[in-house]
C-alpha cells in the first residue's frame, strides 16, 4: 500500500515506515501530524484517486530538524572586476510514515 501524498507544496510517494526528507515542518521532534492532502492511493492493485479518497490521511512522526548540504552560488562578469559569492543550507525535517488511513 502507498499513496502520493502534497507536503509541504512537494509531492511525495510514501508507503508504511518509510523515512523522507521534507522541508521544515512546524512541530517538535517526536511529534505526530497528519497530512490530509491525499492526491492517489494504491492498495492491493486497486487506485483510489479524487473524491474517492474523502478522509484519507497520512499520518507521520518528526524524527529530526537539520540543515542539508551547503550550497554555493557564485557570480561573475568576466573583464569586468564582478565578482559575488554566497551560500546557502536548506532547511530539512526527516520524518517517518507511521500510516495511511483511507
């Protein structure tokens, strides 16, 4: 059984103890919350989709808040003395698939 599920504004495919990588979510670690925005769902070769799936929720625990890798932007205009650096690190949550109820 899985389900596509919008987190977030992302589109994930999830199934039961699964772990993802998500950008932060509100919340301590140890948390639950629920995702009630369930866009497709499969369960023993059978899809559900649209206003079959009233109700469904995917429900999930923090496990941790963390940065990702750094990132570095750099900008140039060559002949021209330009130069500009800067990075940047995406903040993440890791969270772990404890259900889908349908």
């Amino acid at each position: 059984m899985y389900a596509i599920v919008s987190i977030a504004g992302q589109q994930f495919k999830v199934a039961k103890d699964q772990q993802i990588f998500v950008h932060r979510l509100q919340g301590d670690e140890g948390a639950n919350i629920e995702f009630d925005n369930v866009l497709l769902a499969e369960n023993e070769g059978s899809f559900k989709l649209g206003s079959d799936l009233k109700g469904a929720k995917v429900s999930a625990k923090i496990l941790s808040h963390l940065k990702g890798d750094k990132v570095i932007i750099f900008k140039k205009k060559r002949r021209k003395g330009y130069k500009k650096k800067n990075g940047h690190r995406q903040q993440f949550t890791k969270i772990e698939i404890t259900g889908i109820t349908l």
